[in-house]
C-alpha cells in the first residue's frame, strides 16, 4: 500500500524552480531518503508533503489525502521534525509535549500516556520538567522528535534530522528510526549524508538542482555503476598532488576523481572495468603509488556517477540570489 | 459544527496561554512590559510643556528708574513670582540694557525687563511710559510665556495705578475698581478638582501602549515564530488557521490591557490622576481600541515575512497614529491638513473617546462617533485581514 503518492510536484519561487517535476511513491512502513545537496530543494518538497507550501504545479497524496484539497486530513496523519526545532525554550519539555498533543485533538489522559511513551523510549524521563532552553542540541532534537510522534502519526517526515548533532546523539537517532519502521511508520526523511541515507533508507531519490536525477532502492542505485561498467578504485599516493589529480582528471578511461583524504583518491572509470590504462597514467606522471584497491560503490559514488559532480563542494549555481526575488528568501530560509 | 467551535475555542486558548508563559518567563521581555509604561509617563508627562510653561526661567531686571515707579514694577514682579508653587523666573538684577542683551546672547539668561530711566517722570508728566523686554528669540515658546506673563503683569499693575487715579479724581465713587474693569473672565471646568497635564496624558498613553500590543506585539510575535521555525509546527497541525489568529491575538490583547491597567494605576497613584468617567466604561473602551487595531496587526504579519520587516512597516504605520492622533499633542494645535489626516486613524478616536472618559466623565451616549468608527475600523479591517492571513501562512 502507498502511504505518498507524487505526481509532477512543482513549486516555483518567482522564476526559481526550487522543485522542478518530482515524482514518487512510498510504500507503508519504508523509510524514503531525498538525498541532495543544501539548495537542491528537498525540504521544499517536504515543506509542500506537509501543506506548509502550496505546489505551483502537479498533486501529491499523502496517506490517500490531497496536500491541496484535504489539507486537514494530511495534518491529522503526519508529524514533522523540520530543520529547526520545533519547541518553545520557554516551556518545559513536558509542557512542550502536551500543547502539541492539544493541537494534535489528542485527550489530556493520552497525551500523557504518550508523554511517558515517547519519553522513555528516547531516555528523557528524567528531564521531563526542565525547560527545553536548557538542553543540548542533541537533547532538543530527541523532545523534538517525540513531539513529531506523539499523535502517532502514519507518516513522519524528517528533514536533516541530524544536521549538527553528535555522533552518539546521531547514532541514538538512527537506531530510533530503525525501531519505527519495524513498527510500521512510513518515514520520509532528507539528508546530505550518504552514510545516513545508506543506513535508513530503502528508497533513496537524489535530487539535484530541483529535479530527481535517480530513484531507487539502495542497491540498485549502486548496481547502476556497474550496469555502466564502472569500476571505484581506491588509490593511495604518497606524493599526490593538485596538478596530478587534474591529470588524473583527463584520462580517458577516467570518468571523476576525488580527492578523499591527503593521499587516497577514489577514481570512477569510464565504461570500462579494465584498470591498466590508468595505472600507465599513474606511472606516467609519476605517482608514488602505494596501494590499489578495487571498493564497493557508497552512495557517494552513486551521487558523483549520477550527477557528475560531488557533493559537498557545490555551492549550486542555481541557487537564487538572496534578494533575487521577493518572496525567495523569506520562503527558503528556514 | 460545535464540535469545530469547541476545537477553535480550545486551540486558540491553548496557543494563547502558551504565547504568555512564554512571554511569562522571558525576564527581558517582562522587564520592559514594566518600564514601558513608567518610562512613557514620566518621559512624556514631564518633559512636554503643560499649562505653566515657565518654570524657573532666567530673567534679568535691568531698573534705571530715577523715580519710585520702577521700583514697584519690581516689587510686584518679585511678588508674583513668590506665589507661585515653583518660582517662575530666577531673576537676576542687571545694570544696563547691554548687559541684558549680552546675557541673552550668551543665553545664561532667556529674557530681560528694561524699565528706562524717565518711567516714573513720563508716567506723572500725563504722557505714555513704556518698558522694555527683550526675549531669547532662538526659544520662541520660552520665549512667548514670558511675554504674555510679563504682559499680564504690567496690565494689573496699569489697572491699579487707573483704580487710585479715579478714586483721586472722582471721591464718592463707592467701587472705583468696577469702573475700571467693569467686568472679569471666570475660568471654569466641569469636573472638580484642579486638572493636571497627565490627565491629557493617561489616556494617550493607554491608547498608544494598546497600539503597540496589538500592532507590533502581534506581527512580531507570527514573525518571531516563523524565524524560529516553531510556526511550521502549529501550521502542520490539524487546526484552523483562524485559531492561530485568536490564539495570538488573545495573548497580545492580554498584554496589552495589562499594560494599559499598569499605565492607569501609575497614572492614579503616581500622579494623581482622577478618572471621572466609570471604570466599566474604560474597560470597555480599552477593548474596542483593541478590536480597532487588531486588524492592522493580523494584515501587517501576514504581510511581513521576517522580524525586520514586520518591524520597518509598523513603525511606518504606529509613528504617524501616535503624533497625529492627539495622544501626545492636541489635534488642535496642529496645521488643518494634519488635522484631516488626524480623523483617518482609528488611534485618534481611541484617544478621544478614553480621554472624555477619564478627564471629563463623559458617558457612552456622548462617545457614539468614536465608538461606532472604532467598531467600524476594527470590523473592516478584520474582515480583509484573515483571508489575507490565511493565505500568506502557507505561500
């Protein structure tokens, strides 16, 4: 059964395409992954799942409900932990928690029933009548997300639901959102973390520059190098260079090269699995080769492969100017 | 469809409560809901001029005098000034017209009396004698209070010296005073008690503070929500919009009445102040200027995206209100064109109507006008200002 369905959603900032076309279904009890790079428009495509935005074109149906038409319905059967957290510093975390069950039209006896649920699962018991000013990044974002769950919501959606916390906080997290999609929570989630969007999801839409560029399972997303014949190798240089990494660059079995660290880079090559022409590269400018490896495709690869280009380096180019129109910066800063 | 309006009622409560323990609990915030009011009285009604403008004003008598006259002008001068609860001028006594004229320049002191040396001659040869006042022209408002006192003075003192002439002249005149000055002006009010500038100030100063609540505090409060990303979680609740609306403007109008009862009870206790009108109706009229404002405030949020915003186009709208409505200066002091601009803010009738109520006890039947263009103000605004809200929460 299909807790989303997408068909065509657009959303237009002025002549800004922020999402341009996205279609897609989720199934019940799956967690869907957008991953892209900050600006490629996967929180304004959560944004209008949540009737938070108004789609300029094409329809979306979240738990059988029109987004546009039955706004109240779709409210009524999602939860939402956005990229700020959704909590009043002032209120205690318990006070918190039942003003959003209220809104929710959850009756004061299961609201705290819930309270006590969510609390303990996600080890807050103790800071229960704390004010919500005073805890960690982390700590807001575990009350955050019992906010988000206190209904029991069908769907829950998560945008960067780990952006800028600790590893263990991160960890704790992701274990969370494991043990919700064995009971049957359908979660869509956003993240510019490979490693993140490999470890949850079992759908992962790459979205770049406001278009979904590949949707798939996290498999075969990664059969799609080798359905293309490509091959990922590791290799460790001792004396790597910046002009020896942008000879590497016009092989022309080699199809990208990344830097990964001071002397690893990871090569992508092009329809061919056959490595010795590069290692005659290598030779040839006089790389102090230490190691080669061929390695398993990570996300990372997949989104280098499928969109040309990496991803934490790109500022996109398509990214409006601040004040490039007047609604555009009010309706993405968030 | 009652199940709904229970829904609204509830949600709106809710989200308004939490908007004050919010609020509550911000010490910055409480702090300055306390001074605000404070601030303004004392600032206002100490520093705009009230009846008495002048109040220990530097004043130099130069008294070249041969004969006795100008001697009693200075007498007379000393003695007025003595009656007074605050001495009006601080007088310095100067030997030459230059001298006084150098002081003004220097401006240690705002104005001199020059009674020339042939006063008292001039007056007993039959002819006309005059002073001289010279007044720091750089001051024309100083300078105009110590013409028209000093005017004043020299008219009494005109009359005495005519009273004793005709008493000399015509013996058997039983009340040669009447003869004089067959009649008098008598100055009445129609409540007791003196009044005091802050009985002018009080309502304003409500009105204003009601303003703010229901203008700034609301746009700002949507916008501060909308910054702080805590909006997404009540607008992707399952709830009406229009409860978002009620729920804040529910904890702005609860702010601010209670600004406005802090404001009246300095106002009475501070500077006492007398409300002559019922307390009912001030409450009453605290309300509607509310209602009157409160549609402004719902339009401007909705139209305001950002902090910075919100706050650029309030200021816009508030600053005109609060000087051409009559809060802090009388309407009608100031050019016929402001005037006409003045009758188009609602904060004007707000004013008016607080005012007849606090200063002259005036009841509702003798404030129909503000209290229909109020409500008027308020409905329209209202009407337009929701769809407008609702549509810009979600773009």
């Amino acid at each position: 059964m299909n807790m989303i369905e997408v068909e065509g959603l657009t959303r237009r900032f002025g002549d800004f395409t922020a999402v341009d076309h996205i279609s897609f279904t989720v199934e019940k009890g799956t967690v869907f992954g957008f991953l892209g790079p900050n600006g490629a428009g996967k929180s304004t495509a959560i944004r209008m799942l949540c009737t938070l935005l108004r789609p300029t074109e094409g329809s979306a149906r979240v738990v059988g409900f029109d987004i546009v038409k039955e706004q109240g319905e779709v409210r009524r059967h999602i939860g939402l932990v956005a990229e700020k957290i959704i909590l009043y510093d002032q209120l205690t975390a318990e006070e918190n928690l039942s003003l959003f069950g209220r809104l929710n039209n959850l009756p004061e006896e299961q609201i705290k029933q819930a309270i006590d649920k969510w609390l303990g699962r996600l080890h807050m018991e103790a800071w229960r009548k704390h004010r919500v000013g005073t805890f960690s990044t982390g700590m807001k974002q575990r009350i955050n997300v019992a906010r988000a769950l206190l209904h029991h919501p069908d769907v829950l959606f998560l945008d960067e639901p780990t952006l800028g916390l600790d590893p263990q906080t991160t960890h704790a997290i992701h274990q969370f959102i494991l043990e919700l999609r064995g009971e049957g929570i359908t979660i869509v989630l956003t993240t510019h973390d490979m490693v993140e969007a490999e470890a949850l999801c079992q759908q992962i839409a790459i979205i770049d520059q406001a278009k979904i560029v590949a949707l798939d399972t996290t498999t075969n997303l990664k059969r799609l190098l080798s359905a293309d014949n490509t091959t990922v190798i590791d290799v460790e240089i001792a004396n790597l260079s910046e002009p020896m990494l942008s000879q590497l660059k016009n092989v022309e079995s080699i199809a990208s090269v990344i830097q990964s660290d001071t002397y690893h880079v990871r090569i992508h090559t092009r329809n061919t699995d056959n490595i010795a022409p590069i290692l005659s590269a290598l030779n040839a400018m006089g790389a102090n080769v230490r190691a080669i490896n061929t390695v398993l495709p990570t996300m990372e690869d997949v989104f280098l492969h499928v969109t040309g280009r990496e991803m934490r380096d790109k500022v996109a180019a398509s990214v409006p100017s601040v004040r490039g129109h007047r609604w555009s910066r009010a309706s993405r800063v968030r | 469809m009652f199940g709904n309006l229970k829904g609204l009622i509830m949600h709106s409560l809710r989200l308004g409560i939490k908007d004050l323990l919010v609020f509550a609990r911000d010490r910055m915030m409480l702090i300055s809901f306390v001074i605000m009011p404070i601030f303004m009285m004392l600032m206002v009604g100490f520093i705009f001029p009230s009846q008495n403008v002048l109040k220990n004003v530097s004043f130099g008598v130069v008294n070249l005098d041969e004969g006795s006259m100008g001697g009693q002008v200075v007498l007379a001068l000393q003695q007025m000034n003595r009656g007074q609860d605050e001495r009006m001028f601080a007088i310095t006594y100067l030997h030459s017209k230059g001298a006084a004229v150098d002081q003004i320049k220097y401006q240690t002191t705002s104005g001199a009396l020059i009674i020339p040396s042939d006063f008292s001659a001039t007056i007993s040869t039959g002819e006309q004698a005059s002073v001289i006042l010279i007044t720091d022209q750089s001051n024309p408002q100083v300078s105009a209070g110590i013409t028209s006192t000093i005017n004043g003075l020299m008219s009494a003192m005109a009359n005495q010296l005519t009273v004793q002439r005709v008493a000399a002249l015509v013996p058997n005149v039983p009340n040669p005073q009447q003869l004089v000055v067959p009649f008098t002006v008598q100055t009445e009010g129609i409540v007791a008690g003196k009044s005091n500038y802050f009985e002018f100030m009080a309502p304003g100063i409500m009105a204003m503070t009601i303003m703010f609540a229901a203008m700034t505090g609301l746009a700002g409060s949507i916008s501060r929500e909308r910054e702080l990303g805590t909006l997404d979680g009540i607008i992707s609740a399952p709830i009406s919009r229009l409860s978002i609306i009620l729920g804040k403007s529910f904890a702005q109008v609860v702010r601010g009445l209670l600004q406005a009862l802090l404001t009246l009870i300095l106002a009475v206790v501070l500077f006492g102040v007398v409300v002559h009108g019922s307390y009912g109706l001030l409450a009453l009229l605290l309300l509607l200027t509310v209602f009157s404002f409160i549609g402004i405030g719902i339009m401007v949020s909705a139209l305001a995206s950002q902090q910075e915003t919100a706050m650029t186009i309030m200021m816009t709208l508030t600053f005109p209100m609060l000087f051409l409505s009559g809060a802090l200066f009388p309407v009608q002091q100031m050019p016929v064109a402001m005037q006409w601009i003045s009758k188009g803010l609602p904060m004007t009738y707000a004013v008016e109507a607080l005012r007849k109520c606090v200063v002259l006890g005036t009841g509702v039947s003798g404030m129909m006008t503000q209290i229909w263009v109020m409500l008027g103000f308020g409905a329209i605004f209202t009407v337009i200002a929701i769809p407008v809200f609702n549509r810009a929460i979600t773009r």
